[in-house]
C-alpha cells in the first residue's frame, strides 16, 4: 500500500476496473503524503464490500464498471450515516451533475494529472476539517451548474435567494442567476437551516438577505429584502419564518 500511515492521512480505497489505470492511481496515490491507500477494487460489488469492511476515508471511483457501476456505488453510499468523501475519477463528462447532486467530493477526468488530483484531495481534507464529527456532507457547501458548454461552481454562501420552476430551482446569485436540475424540497433537505429558510413553497431566502417582516393585514406577512423587494410569505412558511424573527 502507499502513502504516509498517519492519523491525519486520508485512508484511501481506490475503485476501477481498468489494471493500469488502478496501477496508475497507485503511483500518484504514493507521491501524496495526505493520502494512505488501503485497498483496491475491479468492481461495484467489490467496493461496497471493501467500504463496509475497510471503513476508508476517501473512495477514489471510476464510473463505467460492469454490473454495479460507480453512480450505483455512490447512491448506496449516500444512504449512510457516515460515509466516506467521494471524488469520482472518469474519462467521461457528462455524468458530472448528477455526481455532485449525491454529493460527490469532486469529478477528475482521466488521464489524471498529479496537480488536478491534489486540488481534489485538498478539497476532501477541508470538508473532513470542516465536518468537526459530523457526517460527510452534512450541509451542501458548493453546487455545480450546467452554464453554456460548461459547469460553473457556485458556492452555497453567495446564493442570495432559490426560485422553484416546476422540476428546476433558479439560483439568485448577486446579479446573476442559474438553472439547475433539482426540486427545491430536495435542495431545502441540503441546505444548513441555520443559513437558509423556506418562506414559501416556492421561495428559499438566505436568513442575512432579509432586512425585516411586514404585516399586510388579515393574517397576510411579508418579507423586506436588503434590496427594498417585497416576498410574501406562504401561511404554512408563517410560523417558521416568525420564529426566526423571535415572535
């Protein structure tokens, strides 16, 4: 196995059915000192096995396998209550949105290079530092939508405001905004509710864009955005949204 055997060292399992592309990921595994590689599988069916028995830190996945590819492996696995970071390694594009919906470290394209890897790894140790116990990806920290002929990351703190539109959530972020492929209940379930707060069924605000409440009368509130906008608030929201406000 590479890789230095510390406490702080991410233990490793690298998961591909290729032998030279495992081999591969091997020798740049052994040059990272962050990393300590404590298994290798050909398969799904392999890796969940080697996960439950191997409790790693870190799965470094390829995608295209035979029987239980490597979405199958990382959907199984987001129904964990601890589970480990995953950063999908891949010769292929197209899967990268669905990959960050199960809340995927990061998504390398093959051939990997030594620096892109590193920027991936750097990322799986701040989100271990930042999860202080917690489960892996506890609250969503970035999401990453299709813009033009490519995938923007936008991170979760600069999204202002989240419009539902039938299947999609519109992104308010600055003066800015994006689609993307989600239900605003799924997101909600993502979101740090100490952060984010549901007003309507089809309106998620960030808590520090609202500058304050209004009473319209018979029973009917409103919420004042930093911007002087008006939102009104949905009767089922009423309760909760007061709550914030101490009332």
């Amino acid at each position: 196995m590479s890789g230095q055997d510390n406490e702080t060292a991410l233990r490793t399992l690298i998961v591909d059915d290729e032998p030279l592309a495992v081999e591969r990921m091997q020798v740049i595994c052994a040059r990272m000192p962050e990393l300590q590689v404590v298994g290798t599988a050909s398969d799904g069916a392999a890796a969940l096995r080697l996960i439950d028995a191997l409790h790693p830190d870190l799965v470094l996945l390829d995608l295209t396998m035979p029987e239980i590819d490597g979405m199958a492996v990382a959907r199984k696995l987001a129904k964990l209550s601890r589970r480990p970071a995953v950063i999908f390694v891949t010769a292929h594009e197209q899967f990268a949105v669905e990959a960050f919906d199960l809340d995927a470290v990061d998504y390398v394209l093959k051939p990997v290079a030594l620096d892109r890897l590193r920027r991936a790894i750097g990322r799986a140790l701040e989100r271990r530092g930042a999860g202080d116990g917690a489960p892996a990806g506890a609250w969503v920290e970035e999401l990453w939508v299709p813009h033009r002929s490519e995938l923007l990351r936008i991170e979760v703190q600069q999204v202002n405001r989240i419009d539902a539109e039938r299947d999609y959530v519109r992104l308010h972020v600055g003066n800015r905004n994006y689609l993307l492929l989600q239900t605003i209940a799924g997101l909600e379930a993502r979101l740090n509710p100490a952060e984010f707060i549901r007003i309507h069924r089809s309106t998620i605000l960030r808590r520090d864009a609202i500058r304050g409440l209004r009473h319209d009368g018979l029973g009917v509130w409103s919420i004042e955005l930093a911007d002087g906008e008006m939102l009104r608030i949905g009767r089922t929201y009423l309760a909760r949204v007061k709550a914030m406000a101490g009332r």
